[in-house]
C-alpha cells in the first residue's frame, strides 16, 4: 500500500508541475503579446507583465489577437515542440503565413467579384420628396 500511495504523490506532483509549466508558458505568452496593458489589474500595470491571473487575461483578449499573428504563434509552437532549428522555424512560419495568405485570398476572390458585378444604386426618385434639414 506505501508504494501506491508514493506513485500517486509522485503523479499529482508531476500534474502540478505541469500545471505550472504551463502557466508559465501562458504567463509568458501574454506579457510578449502586452495584454498587461489592457488587464486594468494595479500589479500587472506596475511589473509591465502579467503577473495575476493570465489564464483570465489570455481567455479574455487570445480572441482579439489578429489571425495572422495567431497562426505565426502556433506554428512557432509546433516548431518547438517538434524542435527545430531557428532557421528551420523561421522558414515554416514563412511558409505558414504564406500558406494563410493563399487560403484569404481564394475566399475573399468571390465576394471581390460579387460586389465588381452588383450594378450601381438606382437613380433617387425626382418626385420624392427631399430630406428635412434642419439647422440650429
């Protein structure tokens, strides 16, 4: 029975670590993007970091971080985890952006042409009446 217990200290210790470590990379995540600025809390403005609470802060402002810059911060995290060279990171965070500029373009090419072909606004009516303008 101690060896059971000694491998569930040593697994929720791990868990913790973990938790920890993770933190950390959120903590250090946020105060690289400068959401301090906008947390409004006393000691994140006065470190010039996020030192409270960065899981609030990332859950609240991740979703008004531009989309391009996003996903140059997710590729730069699977290049680490995969551990590639500086050079090799680079290279797919190039490729990836690149790759995300291809994919707007294709979307945005048939509402593009959509509005080019939609005809111009009809000529105003010369029997309706005209706007009341008022001056003060």
């Amino acid at each position: 029975m101690p060896a059971k217990r000694k491998s569930e200290k040593q697994s929720r210790a791990a868990y913790y670590a973990y938790q920890d470590k993770l933190a950390a990379g959120r903590r250090s995540l946020c105060t690289g993007l400068m959401f301090w600025k906008a947390c409004g809390n006393k000691k994140c403005l006065r470190v010039h970091a996020c030192v409270v609470d960065e899981r609030a802060c990332f859950d609240r402002l991740w979703p008004l971080v531009p989309e391009r810059l996003r996903v140059g911060i997710r590729t730069a995290s699977k290049a680490k985890q995969a551990r590639l060279s500086d050079a090799e990171t680079k290279a797919e965070i190039v490729r990836e952006l690149r790759r995300w500029d291809e994919m707007i373009a294709r979307q945005s090419a048939p509402q593009t042409a959509a509005q080019a072909t939609e005809s111009a606004p009809a000529e105003p009516n010369p029997c309706a009446p005209s706007p009341r303008v008022r001056v003060l």
